[in-house]
C-alpha cells in the first residue's frame, strides 16, 4: 500500500485498490463495468462528531451485497472496516463546526477486457471516499417534513432485482425522484411495489404511524436500511409497538404521523402524504420526536439541531 501526501488547498483523500490519494487523483477507467453496466454494489455509513455509527453493520450488509453479485472485493470485511476507519481519520481535519461525513465504500468488478469476452474482467476496483453530508441542503426536510409523493413508475419487484442487493442500479429510483421534484416544495418519492403497495424512496425507508403503533414495509419487498433497523431496536426499547406490514397508499394518507429513515436523514419526518396533510401538518409528531430523541442519544448526537444550525448558519445570499 502506498500514500501520498494530502493535496494543497485542503483536499479530501480516497482509498482506490491499495492506495490512499488526493481526491482529484482518483480515476476510474471508462471500461470500468460499474461505470458501463451499473455492475458494481456499494454501502454509506456516516459519522456523528467525527465518530463512525454502526459500521460493523454497513460493511456487513456490503459483503452481502458482494456475495449476491458474486464480486469478490479481494478484501476481508475486517480490512475493509480498518481501510474505512483510516480514510476517516485521513479527512477528520477537513471537517469544519457542526459537519459530518456520509462515508461509502464501493466495489465494482472491474474493466471489461477489450477483445474478452463479456464476463472476462480485470481485478475488481474498490473505493471508500468521504463526502461531508448535505446538512444545509437537506435541513428545510427535517424542519418542516417531506412532502412525499407516490410516482407513477413501480419499484423493480424482487424478483427481478433482489432489493437488498444495494448496487449502483438506481435509475428505477432516481426518475421516480425526477418525476415528483415539481410537485412540492419538499418532495420525496416513496414508491409503490408491482403488487401496490409502499415501498422505498431512493435511499430511504417509510414509516407510517397510526394509533401509536409503527408501520413499515416488509423487508422482502425494500432494503433494509441500517437506519431503519436501528429505529426498529430503538422503537421496541421505549415501548412503541412496530408492525412490519402490506401497505397500502390508503394507510400512507390516512396516517396520524409518518417519516423516512436514511443514513443522512437518520430520521426526517412526512408533513404530506399525496397532498394529504398528517397531523394537521405540525412535525414531528409525538412518535418521531421521540424517536428522533432517541436515535440521537444512541448516536451521541442531536442530528436535528445539528441540521437546522446548518440551516441557520448558511449564507446570507444561499438564505435569499
């Protein structure tokens, strides 16, 4: 393995196949397969104050991944965690008041051979980069709530494309994002299965609340976020009763609260549902405060206020 030092003008590094190096010197061949076929699978932890949160989990789900694609990284899960936790410590310094990073490590098989065969490849490429999260873009969604929105194009069933194989294929969910963007001032897609019934959001899970019990759908049919489980553990903790459940877009409308979990959001509450105000549309509601409490106090952070102290502290012409 073999270092470079850190770029003038406070440069990000990455890891790439051994190396540690400035993020501009990292390249990835255009007949690489995961920029030409999507063949590549991927997973994102973040920090909280600079500390990785659950991360013996992310990487676990991505030698799942890899296992299902049948892509060997060429790196035990124990390698990848300590190369994960060094790119970290790497770009801690860069980090300025109040930020934190989204951390992604991504695998893809490798470049297609020119002359080879179609399933002829070169040595896999690996990737685990920092970026610091969106808190300023994202914090209007965590202070006034989402205003999710049911696309018309359906979630690739599982039989199909196994959901919680979390690949570099996210066309099907970034149109149905594109397709909603106009329709509200803080929208989300949440699609809807082949059989019509809720399923994910690009990077996202649903949950739905509904006299006081927590629903979301069923694993099968989404991945399983880290995030998610957490809120699941955490929900079973303070006593709030979860139903992993069919549901129908019905329940989404006549919901008392909902939210979506994600590795950047850990939990952004749902002020709309299809245009159908939840709660009489004050957010969070009850169930989320109080998960949204406990989800920071497992974190060792108050990932609310950290968003909206971005929110406060951007510029005046970005506020305008």
């Amino acid at each position: 393995m073999t270092t470079k030092p850190q770029a003038q003008g406070r440069e990000r590094v990455a890891y790439l196949n051994g190396d540690y190096l400035p993020e501009s010197e990292i390249m990835v061949s255009f007949r690489d397969r995961g920029f030409i076929m999507g063949d590549a699978v991927f997973d994102a932890a973040r920090t909280f104050n600079g500390s990785l949160f659950r991360l013996q989990a992310h990487v676990d789900r991505l030698y799942r991944s890899l296992q299902q694609t049948g892509i060997d990284p060429g790196l035990s899960p124990e390698q990848m965690l300590a190369i994960t936790r060094e790119t970290v410590r790497r770009n801690l310094p860069l980090l300025g008041p109040g930020e934190d990073y989204w951390v992604m490590q991504r695998v893809t098989r490798g470049c297609n051979i020119p002359g080879g065969d179609l399933w002829q490849s070169s040595d896999p490429t690996v990737i685990v980069e920092c970026t610091p999260l969106p808190l300023t873009a994202r914090a209007q969604l965590i202070r006034d709530g989402a205003d999710v929105l049911t696309p018309t194009l359906r979630r690739v069933p599982p039989e199909c494309l196994d959901p919680n194989i979390k690949s570099h294929n996210y066309l099907n969910l970034v149109l149905a994002d594109r397709e909603v963007r106009d329709r509200a001032e803080n929208a989300w897609a949440v699609l809807l299965d082949t059989r019509g019934y809720l399923s994910e959001g690009i990077g996202s899970n649903i949950f739905l609340v509904k006299d006081a019990v927590l629903r979301t759908p069923r694993e099968r049919y989404v991945l399983a976020g880290v995030s998610r489980q957490v809120v699941l553990e955490l929900a079973e903790s303070i006593g709030i009763a979860v139903q992993e459940a069919d549901l129908r877009p019905h329940e989404a409308v006549t919901a008392d609260e909902a939210f979506i979990t994600s590795t950047s959001f850990c939990i952004c509450p749902v002020r709309s549902y299809d245009g159908q105000l939840l709660g009489g549309g004050v957010v969070p509601g009850p169930v989320t405060r109080a998960l949204s409490d406990a989800f920071g106090a497992a974190a060792g952070l108050d990932f609310v206020r950290q968003y909206l102290d971005a929110l406060d502290h951007r510029p005046a012409d970005a506020a305008a």
